[in-house]
C-alpha cells in the first residue's frame, strides 16, 4: 500500500514539474486538464469553452421548452462565439416548444392558451427579444376587478386592488375596512411577520383581511394564509393610503365620482396578434438552431455520479438512450428532477425528502367559446377575480378581448377563461372532475348574469398538475439546502417550478432566470432574478440589451411616424401621449411621463442604457421636424461615426441670460405655456459643468436632431447625465429643455 502511494506521489510530482515547464516555455495545451476546474476559492466550475481544447467538447443539457428553457437558449446563441466548442441539447417531452405557457386551437376555431398570461416585463433584453419574434402585437389598458357580494348582499366590481378602492364598497364593508386600518395606523407592529396572515393584519388589519384578503388567497392557493410565508410579497401586493382612501370615501358621500385607485408597473398590457401567448415561444424558438431540440423525448432519469441522463424517445416513448451532459440545466419540477437523480451521495436521500414537502395546487383550465358578443358588464375588462364561495373559479378572464384572431370570427363570438385551483391533496375525487368542473362554471357564470347556456358552442378543459409553486413555510428552507447541492453536482434548476418561487414566475421572470443561469456558467455572471425577487421587481432591469449598430431614439407625443418604418427594427419610440402601443412593429416601444420635452427623452435614454449604447445613436423628434433636420436620417450615422454630431450648424451661441422667445412661438405653445426656469442659461451651464461657460459661446444644434457614437457619449460620466435629466424632470415644456436644445453639440463634439 506504502509503495503505491509512493508512485502515485511521484506521478503527480513529475505531472506538475511538466506543466510547470509548458507554462514556462509556451507548450501549453490547456485541452489536457480534465473536464471539471476549481477557481481559487475551491469552488468547481466548469470549462468554459475559451480554455476547451479543439478534442474537447463541452455539453450543456436542457430539460424542458418553456420560457425559461428557451431563455437559456437564446442567451448560448448570443454568445455562440464563445460556444463553439459546446454541444446543446434540448430535450422537451412535448411535440412542440412552450411547456405550460403553450396555445391549442379547438375544433370551434377558438384559441385557447394553457395559462393565462399578459406580457408585463421588468427586463429590457426581454422585451428586445420579443419585438424580435413577434412581428404584431395588440396593446390593450389593464382593467382588473374583484367580483365581490358586499354585506348589503349586492354583488360589485371593485377595481382591482381591492384594498385601495374601498370608496366602491357599500357602507359597511367600508367601514369595517376602514377601521381596521385605522387600528393598525395607531398601532403600529415592528416585529417581523412569521406567516402571510400575520403581514395582511400588519399591512391591512383585521377588516380588510375578513372582507376580501382571506377568501381570496385561500380560495386562490387553497391553503390558508397562516400556512404561507410572506417573503415571496415583493409588489406582488399593494399596501393602502389610508389619507387617499378617507378622502375616496369623503367624495363618494358628498355624491362626486371618485376616480379609480390605479395600481402596477404598467397599466397597458401587449398581447400577440396572432397564435396566443404560445406563438412567442414557437416564435423565439424558430430563431435558434433546430438541432438543438429534441421533441417527444422524456428523461425518465439522471445519474449525477456519471453525469448521463437516461431518456425515452418517440411519441410513444418506446426507444431509450442515455445522453452525457457536462451541465445539466432543468426547468422540470423540482420535486420530480431529485426523484429522478440516483447517486452514491448518501445526502440525496435527504434532498428528495426535503423536495416532497414543497407545496402546490393544481390548475384547472375551463375555456367557454360562446356566440355573440361580450355583455357591457364584462367588455371594459381584461380579467376578474372571484373571491366568494359560489363559483368554482378564482379568476375569470375576458379571454377574447386580447385579439380576434382567439375567435372563429370577431363580432360573432367571445371567450372567457376561468382558472380553478384544486389543493395538492385534494376531497373528495369527484369535485375535481371534467365534466363537474365545467357544469358548476357554467352555472355560477349564469347566475351572474355573465352568460346563458345556450350561448356556449365550445367548451374548452386542461388540467394543470402543477399550476402554482405554493411559498409554504418552509419553502425557503427547502431551497436553501436543495438548490447550493444540485449545483455543486452541475444541475442547475429554474424555472416556474424548477425554482418554486412564485414571486418571479411570470413570463419575463422565467425567461430571465434561464438568461441569468447561462451567464453565470459561461462568464461567471452572478444571478440577480433567482436570487434577488424583490430587486428586480422593484426597477426595469437593463443590463443586458441586443447590441445594434445603430439606434434611433425618438421623442414622441402623438406625431405621424409612418416616416420611420423602413429604420423599424432600428427605431426606439419614447411616448408621452395616450396611445395604447406602436402603429406598427418597432424595436421597442416605451412610454414616460410626459415632462422635460424632447430632451428629458434623450437623457432618460442615455441615462437607462449608458453602458449598453448602440454603436451610434441618433435622437429626434417624432415629426421629423418638418424637414428642418435631415431627409434621410442614417446621414446622422454617418456623421456621427465622422465625429460631428449634426451638420448646417448656426453661429456661434453667445447669450448666457434668458431665452428671448419670439411672440410667433409663444403663440404655437400657449396650450402648453413654457415654464420658466430659475436660473439662467449661463447658470445652467454652471451647474452642469463646473465651469463658468464659454465666453467666445458654442457650436449648437437647433430643433434637437443629432447622432452620436457611444464613445462621444461618454466623454461624460453617467451622472453628468443624470444631473442635465433632474432639470427637466419638472413640467412638460420648462425652459431648461430650451437650454439643452442649444447645448447638445457641445456634449458630445
């Protein structure tokens, strides 16, 4: 034993004096380590593909189609560059990408989608690479309500949340939720939350909580709110003014109509024209390599010792082959990938134990194609939440709102969505079956006077086994322990429920998280979404963008932009007027408060994407300045890319006072009169620069057109930036949008 340990000794000796000697003299082949690394903390981490020799290959495994899946995808062919060397599988048990967020079309030529979604996003490069796939979008406004039986016994629509719109509740309930919250604003509890109930009586009191919170939540995840915990909240639920809603009340009593609380990080919502939410995924996947997807293949196993992944192949799942994998990354329910694993590790027993008592509910999917057209009552909503016992369902969704092409033909039929939640173990078995399930919908849609039952001409049903990832708990303990052990074996687990955290489980989150895990293993990027909910949902995430060569950033109100769509998939619109979306498909689309002119446009541009600028950058104003600015705007490119932001310059700009408008303009602006400014122009300068300005004046550009690289951008820091967008942050036509119209070639030249 003694001799051969000596060998052994001596062969890693002479192994290390060889490399020693390689190093030194430039032989090196990085391609003859072995397959796994440890970085100088002693953490493994795999090869990434710069350090694979040309015999190496580097295999990353992907279980699953859906969002997170394709997300994970999308960002390895991105960086394709630095994946030359890898091998990409992905393995979707389905005939068809999508996973749970997949569309069908019935027999009746209504398209229904297995889970109901509207794209609402936190992410820049998200939205990016859905105006990519998706060519035609419909904008509709977000219009939510509670559906609620009051104490008086009438049922209302309360505009959703419910908790900053109790004015529309009768007396009663109002008082009652009043109180309560007057209680807890006189007495104000510290201590920490030990379960969700405990944070609704914290944030909300006992009335509110009786009044709605309670019956919904348990009839939404179908356990009580003393058996969930309150970490995964976030802004997943709104807290009340108590001041606005007393002076809500206050209106109401004295008979004026008090407007609606609005509440969300958007108000307007984007569905696709066409194929349902489905057709993003089918679209977004149609972009990436065919070889790498493996359709009607089902892993039915994973050894983590020998990194293989046992797989049945064909629709009818008669072959099987193993596949070997380097990184293994699953979307698949967690509780279901650690029952898969077999290992000689002694502590996956634990980690299976632990994945079982993870909670969550099952879905129940009832779709109603109906003739006719949706009643008054239901057509200026987008969906409804039901939080009394008498209907099955917790959620109602005027499905065909969102487009027409989800009818046979528009005007001559509607659909509704109704999602019902069954508990994980559920009593008794035949509550929960099909033909139950759609007769009591019917029924309660009828006595709410929503529909007849002779209106219905398809009835559409999908159970979900998994519908919602239930934060229990002990969730987070579970994925404390599970998720730090998979990846110390290579597996990373994500998704809606291969991460099981509801409070990024939409489809931009989801998405996301797949990004995110890419990033991670090929250039050791840390994750932000998986880890940190509450982060990024409280901000629009703009760290990652497609890059392009050139960007149109337009300022917008309410002009004609027909002029931009041969420069479409060039062309980013900021609008500040009251259209729903684009009048045709853009590279993005966003809208801002609609202050600081055309300038407070520019400089929020500048300031959200300063280090993922385009190469250059052209802004403008939507209308094309009536050909004040050039006819054909790539020649901004051009220039640009010369070193000159914009050409036809006036003379030199010598007065450092006050603006002296001409009385024709004042005349062209008096709807919107100029808000003058506290300082002078001079003065501005001062405090933008440091410096008093120039007496010899500057080279400007007039009416706000001008190009420039994203190294002319920079000559500034961020926060000189950030500093010119706070002086016109204030009105919608403040003379300080005047003084920058006069300045920008001075930034950037």
């Amino acid at each position: 034993m003694a001799s051969c340990l000596k060998n052994v000794f001596l062969a890693a000796l002479m192994l290390s004096l060889a490399i020693s000697l390689m190093i030194e003299f430039g032989s090196w082949d990085a391609s003859i380590l072995p397959r796994r690394f440890f970085d100088d903390k002693g953490n493994n981490t795999p090869p990434t593909p710069d350090v694979i020799g040309d015999s190496e290959r580097y295999r990353i495994v992907i279980i699953g189609s859906g969002p997170t899946a394709l997300g994970a995808a999308q960002r390895l062919h991105d960086l394709r560059r630095e994946t030359k060397n890898t091998v990409i599988t992905v393995l979707e048990e389905k005939g068809k990408p999508g996973g749970l967020d997949s569309s069908e079309r019935d027999d009746q030529g209504f398209l229904w989608d297995n889970r109901v979604n509207a794209d609402f996003s936190h992410y820049t490069y998200f939205d990016r690479i859905l105006d990519r796939a998706v060519p035609e979008w419909n904008y509709r406004p977000m219009a939510t309500f509670a559906f609620m039986k009051g104490s008086d016994g009438t049922r209302r629509f309360i505009p959703y949340p419910v908790q900053n719109n109790i004015h529309i509740m009768d007396e009663g309930d109002q008082q009652k939720s009043l109180s309560g919250l007057e209680e807890i604003s006189r007495n104000t509890i510290t201590l920490k939350p030990e379960n969700f109930d405990e944070w609704l009586l914290q944030k909300f009191g006992s009335g509110l909580a009786d009044v709605f919170m309670r019956k919904y939540y348990k009839k939404c995840w179908t356990v009580n709110a003393t058996e969930m915990n309150s970490a995964w909240i976030g802004e997943q639920v709104s807290v009340p003014d108590i001041e606005e809603i007393k002076s809500n009340i206050k209106e109401v009593d004295n008979g004026i109509e008090a407007k609606d609380t609005e509440w969300g990080p958007n108000r307007f919502f984007r569905f696709p024209k066409y194929n349902g939410t489905g057709g993003i995924w089918e679209a977004i996947a149609r972009r990436l390599p065919r070889e790498w997807f493996k359709f009607n293949e089902k892993v039915t196993g994973i050894n983590i010792d020998e990194k293989v992944v046992t797989v049945e192949a064909g629709q009818d799942m008669k072959s099987q082959y193993s596949l070997e994998y380097d990184v293994l990354f699953s979307t698949a329910p967690l509780d279901i990938v650690t029952g898969f694993l077999k290992s000689s590790d002694s502590s996956l027993s634990k980690m299976q134990e632990l994945a079982s008592q993870l909670v969550y509910t099952h879905t129940h999917i009832v779709g109603l194609g109906l003739t006719g057209q949706l009643p008054k009552t239901l057509a200026d909503k987008s969906w409804v939440y039901f939080p009394d016992s008498d209907s099955p369902f917790y959620r109602m969704t005027m499905f065909s709102n969102y487009s027409d092409d989800l009818v046979p033909k528009a005007g001559a039929y509607w659909s509704l969505m109704c999602e019902i939640a069954e508990p994980m173990t559920s009593r008794p078995p035949w509550r929960w079956k099909e033909n139950e399930l759609v007769k009591t919908t019917i029924d309660a849609l009828v006595s709410y006077g929503f529909i007849t039952a002779d209106m219905a001409v398809s009835k559409h049903y999908r159970r979900l086994d998994y519908g919602h990832p239930v934060p229990s708990l002990k969730r987070d303990t579970i994925l404390d322990t599970i998720q730090p052990w998979l990846q110390s074996k290579d597996i990373y687990s994500r998704g809606r429920f291969g991460g099981w955290r509801y409070e990024v489980a939409n489809p931009d989150h989801l998405f996301m998280q797949g990004v995110e895990v890419v990033d991670k293993i090929l250039q050791g990027v840390p994750e932000e979404t998986y880890t940190s909910p509450n982060v990024v949902n409280s901000k629009k995430n703009t760290g990652r963008v497609i890059p392009l060569d050139y960007e149109l950033v337009i300022a917008h109100y309410n002009e004609d932009i027909e002029w931009l769509r041969p420069y479409a998939h060039h062309t980013l619109v900021y609008h500040k007027g009251h259209d729903t979306g684009p009048p045709f498909q853009l590279y993005a689309w966003e809208r801002l408060e609609n202050v600081g002119r055309e300038s407070h446009s520019f400089l929020h541009h500048i300031v959200t994407n300063y280090h993922q600028l385009a190469n250059v950058t052209v802004f403008t104003q939507a209308d094309h300045l009536k050909g004040r600015c050039y006819k054909d705007i790539l020649q901004f490119v051009t220039s640009a890319k010369k070193g000159v932001p914009c050409l036809g310059l006036l003379e030199l700009h010598t007065d450092w006072g006050r603006i002296p408008f001409q009385k024709e303009y004042l005349e062209t602006v008096k709807n919107r009169p100029i808000d003058r400014a506290n300082v002078t122009f001079g003065e501005f300068y001062y405090h933008l620069y440091g410096v008093l300005p120039p007496a010899k004046g500057i080279e400007n550009c007039r009416n706000g057109c001008f190009g420039a690289t994203k190294e002319m951008i920079r000559k500034h820091p961020v926060e000189f930036y950030k500093k010119a967008l706070g002086f016109v942050s204030r009105s919608s036509n403040g003379e300080e949008g005047h003084y920058l119209e006069r300045i920008w070639y001075h930034f950037f030249a």
